[in-house]
C-alpha cells in the first residue's frame, strides 16, 4: 500500500511491451486514488477488488475506475434498515479523525437528516476518549471506526464507565482485524474485558461470499469449491489479503467479460462494414489498441457499465454509474447472524430474537413517605392523642380539687386540645393512597400545627400572665381576671396567626413543585431505564414572607412567655404558679425548633428523613410539655 512504489511499478509494465488493455489488481485505496487518475491519461481502464475508498466515487476524477467491492459507506442503507427493522430513531456516531472514517460518519448524518432520524450525539475521538465516553451515550447504531490504539481505548473506557451490555450496540466495519480481542497491549484491558464490550457488536460490510456456499458462480464453481482449491494452493493456509479472494477472483471474470464483450462489438462493426461498405481494411481488434486510443477504450468502458452482469464468488456483479459493485451487506455478531439484500432493500435474519431499544427510556417515579415510617408516626401520634384524653379526663374529674381548681381547668383543657392538634399534624404526609390532593394536606399541616401551637403555648402563656398581673398590680383592691378574658386573648393570637395562614392561602396559595434526583440506570436487552425518582413539595412565590411572619409572631410569643415565667418565678404557690415548668417548655421547644431547622434543611430533599425527622420532632416536642405541665398535677392527685 504504498503509492510510490506502485505507480511505479505499474509504469514500468506499461512502458514495456507488450500494449495492456486494462489495469487489474490495484489493492489499497491509497495507492487506487493517484494510479487511476495516471491511469486514466494513458485510456487505461482499471480495476479492484479491495479498495473502498467513498473518494473513488467521484466519475470526474476517477472515470474509468470500477471495483467488484463496495465503498465504506455501502453498508450505510443497511444500517438505517436495520434500525427501522427494530424501530429505532435515534443513534449516535463516534469516530477517529481520519478523512476515511468522517466520510463514513458525514454519510451517516447526512442520511440521518433525509430519513427523520434523530442523531443523539456524534464524537471524533482525540486523545481525551475517557471525557469522550463519558458524554457519548451509546443507545444505537454507531460507527466504531477502526484504528488499534483508538478502539482498544475506546472499548476499555467504555468498560470502565459501564457503557455496554445488550441494550448498547456498537456498529463498525467488518474489516476489524481478527486478533483486536487479544491485541490489546497498549491499553489495561483484558481480553474477557474487551469481549465484554463487543459482545453484543454489529459487523457490517460488503458480503464477501454468497450466502448460500453451494450456490454456483459464472465460473461453474462454488464458494466451497473455490475455498477448498484456494487452501491447496497455499498450502491449506489462508495469506494476508485472503480475505478479499472472492472480489480479487471476480474482477478478473468482470475485466475478461469486459474485454469479450467489446471483441464481440469490433467483430460485429467488422462484419457490418465488410457487408454494406465493402470496406475490408477497417477491421479492428483488441491486439490493435493503443495508448491514445479513447474509441477502444470507450468500448470497453461501456462493455463494463452495460453488459457485465453475473452470479460471481462475492455476490451479483453489476457496475452501478459509480463503477461500484452492490454486494449484499453481511451482519456479522462473532458469526454471521443477517444478510442485506441490495436488490430488494430488505434483511434477511439467521434467527431472530429480542431487540434493543434505540435510545434511553426516561421513567419518572414518584416518591412518597413510606408506609411503616407513616404507620409508626400515626402510631406514635395517636398515643399522644390518647394521653391527652387521659388528662383531659382527669382534669374534668378533679376539676373540683384544689390543685387542679386553681391552676384553670379550662385554660389546662385548650393547652390539651393545642397538644391534640399537633399530634394531629403528622397525620397528614404525601402518601401514595392519599384520598385528598397534596396542597390540601400541605395546607392542613400548616394550620393544624400553628392553630395548635398557638393555642397550647398561647395558653400557657395566659395563666401566666394572670399571675404577673396580680402580683404587679398596685390597688389595694382584690384584683379578679376571669378565665373567659384569657380565653380571648388565646383566642386573639389565634385569630393573627389565622389571618396571616387565611391571607396567604388567598393571596398566593400552594402549588405543587416536582423536583428530580439523581437518576438509576437500569438496563437490560430490551431496554434501557434511566429511573428518575421525584418528590412533590408545596411551595409558593411569597412563602418567605408568610412564613417569617408566623415565624416572628410565634417568636413573640415565646419570647413573651419567657419574660412572664421569670417575672413571676419567685411565686412559691405551686398550684398557681407554672413559671418553672413553662421555662423548661420554652427551652425544649426552642432547643429542638433550632436543631429541626438546621436538620431539615439539610435533609429536605430525603422525603422519608424529613417526615420521620419533622414528625418525630413535633410529637416529641409536644409529649414533652403535655408531660411537663399534667403529669405533676396527675401525681399529686394519684400518686
């Protein structure tokens, strides 16, 4: 394959007699490409049977070259077919940055855009082919174009990163070499590791033999005889270039029958002057050709493009206008598995089987609380519920005693009904069986948790205050606030809490937002998922406003709270006085409203965390001061 040396070559024989007719045998593209077109200045004819180069196409530079083997772009057709066979639309292209492989791949896409198809991606490999596979995302047919270094590269970042399997069908040429599996010395695969990747690899290229080995050929021999006197020849040994025997034998019988067929013509153009011009002297023959004569030439050419026509080794010979010959495309997979008829535009399977999708399937799935997590929170929750109930009723019972008289059985009632709500709270998640839409359940958590909240803590606060009130009073005269006064001032901080909570679902409510995670590839041969989890949250355009406004009012509140609890802490009447154990209250409550901040900010996106954290926190929180403030009061009584 080395332009000088044959150009050479071949001028010498032409140089020296005697007169040739045709130029047989010229091997690789390299040398084919300048040798036809000096070929071409001597009215030469030439012929190969292995040169695929898509340039030689070109009838203005190479008019008088014809080859009984397709160009690297024959298996283009078949390629798109065989994806319309499996119902593939999309695919995509890497290849090395050679003019020989970017041709192949600019015929790919250039294709792609007549027929509708979608080109996912198309890469030139360089030196960085780790980044390169990492974008590439191989769904479909692709070329894998050939080059030692490149493809072992290619194949083993490939395998590193996980790009193969049954669902990734890589497509290259047929003319791969033999040992790329264990020539694999100038990377850090395996040969088990690059079998790996190919396993599933699509070879396609001109078919080389008929498929059918018995069939006979215009020589009256079969594929298998023709093998069978190959191999005695060499000694039962296949040479380099043995590949291309059948094209290399076909072309002959083209160039011959070629050559018989303008005999054929000069002998009929003879006879028909001898009868009608009685113009002996003008007969010509083959022996009479020469170098400047184009009439001869001509003939022949034409005898080529018209009249040559067989059942040859490699398939059917007919030169197209390219002076290409149309073989049938083999589809190789370690063995041949499928045939291209170009007569008929249709593919023929060996045996058929499952098909790989052309692209990845996106599935979204949505993510929700998990059913034991909910279980073990309602539980929880309606535990608190139950002891709520018990204080209640305790509070009810012995409303008459002392302890419990003095400390507002009806004002102790509305902390427990707060308590109640908030249990309530973590009643409402984003479940997979929910019966109502999640806005609604956002909202009614938000309103359960507030209302309750303000009215447990809003309580607490009253008695307290109460208490400051008397003990700062300056009147001589016995000061008397009943409880129906403290029940309106719960009942007003409610009322802001409501007015902010009614405003905000008015003005700017709740809207459901969709968020993804990261995705989870799961791949198998009749498919490739990309499971992208999502998780549902409410979330609205002002919530920052809003929200900081509860947040500031319940703030006050507490701060409030603290400040009546250390003014009135020197009050030594346990039955009238809860400063201490509201403090210890305000403590936990601020304590773990802080930590429940930092933590569910961090973990909001884990939808499972953040309701077990959140819920846990509010549960635990309010068991705490349900516990704090009655338990004492239940103890004195019964304990």
């Amino acid at each position: 394959c080395d332009p000088g040396k044959g150009i050479n070559a071949v001028l010498r024989k032409l140089m020296s007699p005697p007169v040739k007719l045709m130029v047989m045998g010229i091997a690789c593209s390299i040398v084919s490409q300048p040798l036809s077109r000096v070929l071409d200045e001597w009215n030469l004819a030439s012929l190969s049977g292995s040169s695929t180069s898509v340039e030689l196409q070109d009838r203005t530079k190479y008019p008088r070259f014809f080859r009984t083997l397709g160009p690297d772009t024959a298996a283009t057709q078949a390629k798109f077919s065989i994806m319309e066979s499996f119902g593939w639309k999309k695919f995509a292209t890497v290849h090395e940055p050679y003019a020989l492989f970017s041709t192949v791949t600019d015929r790919m896409l250039a294709f792609a855009s007549d027929v509708n198809f979608t080109v996912i991606t198309s890469k030139i490999l360089t030196s960085d082919v780790a980044m390169q596979v990492t974008q590439l995302k191989v769904s479909s047919i692709g070329p894998l174009t050939q080059s030692n270094r490149h493809n072992h590269n290619c194949v083993f970042q490939m395998y590193k990163q996980g790009h193969y399997g049954p669902h990734i069908i890589l497509s290259t040429v047929n003319w791969l070499e033999n040992d790329f599996t264990t020539n694999s010395h100038t990377t850090r695969c395996t040969e088990e590791e690059i079998v790996q990747v190919l396993q599933y690899a699509l070879y396609l290229g001109p078919s080389l033999g008929n498929s059918d080995p018995s069939t006979v050929t215009v020589s009256g021999k079969t594929n298998e005889e023709y093998d069978r006197q190959f191999l005695h020849e060499f000694n039962g040994t296949w040479p380099y270039g043995s590949d291309y025997r059948t094209p290399v034998y076909d072309f002959m019988w083209a160039g011959l029958l070629a050559l018989n067929s303008t005999m054929m013509k000069l002998q009929h153009r003879a006879w028909s002057h001898h009868i009608f011009l009685h113009f002996v002297g003008s007969e010509k023959t083959l022996e009479d050709f020469a170098y400047n004569d184009t009439e001869m030439t001509d003939m022949v050419i034409d005898s080529l493009y018209n009249d040559i026509r067989f059942r040859g080794l490699a398939g059917l010979i007919d030169f197209d206008e390219h002076g290409d010959t149309n073989l049938d495309i083999e589809i190789e997979q370690q063995q041949v598995v499928g045939y291209y008829r170009e007569e008929t535009r249709s593919i023929d399977w060996i045996d058929e089987n499952q098909v790989p999708v052309d692209s990845v399937t996106m599935v979204y799935t949505q993510e929700h609380v998990s059913t034991s997590l909910y279980t073990a929170m309602s539980i929880w929750a309606i535990l608190g519920v139950i002891q709520c109930a018990v204080f209640f009723a305790v509070n009810m019972i012995f409303r008459n005693k002392r302890l419990i008289k003095m400390s507002s059985p009806k004002i102790n009632n509305l902390i427990l009904l707060g308590c109640a709500l908030c249990y309530l709270t973590t009643l409402f998640a984003d479940l997979k069986a929910n019966v109502i839409s999640l806005r609604a359940v956002c909202t009614v958590r938000l309103c359960t948790f507030i209302l309750g909240f303000s009215l447990a803590f809003g309580s607490l606060f009253a008695k307290t205050w109460r208490v400051h009130s008397i003990l700062t009073t300056k009147t001589v005269k016995q000061m008397v606030i009943p409880d129906g006064k403290l029940v309106m001032m719960v009942m007003a901080l409610m009322s802001i809490n409501g007015l902010i909570i009614g405003s905000w679902q008015i003005y700017d409510p709740y809207h459901v937002h969709q968020k993804n995670f990261s995705s989870i590839k799961v791949s198998d041969i009749t498919d490739d998922k990309v499971i992208v989890p999502q998780i549902n949250s409410c979330i609205s355009n002002n919530h920052v406003y809003f929200s900081g406004s509860l947040y500031v009012v319940q703030g006050i509140t507490m701060i409030f709270g603290a400040f009546l609890a250390w003014e009135t802490k020197k009050v030594k009447l346990q039955a009238l006085n809860d400063s201490k154990l509201i403090g210890i209250c305000i403590y936990n409550v601020a304590v773990l409203s802080i930590l429940g901040g930092i933590i569910l900010f961090i973990i909001e996106d884990d939808l499972d965390l953040s309701y077990g954290f959140s819920s846990g926190l509010i549960i635990s929180g309010t068991m705490l001061t349900s516990n704090i403030i009655f338990v004492p009061k239940v103890c004195v009584n019964h304990c």
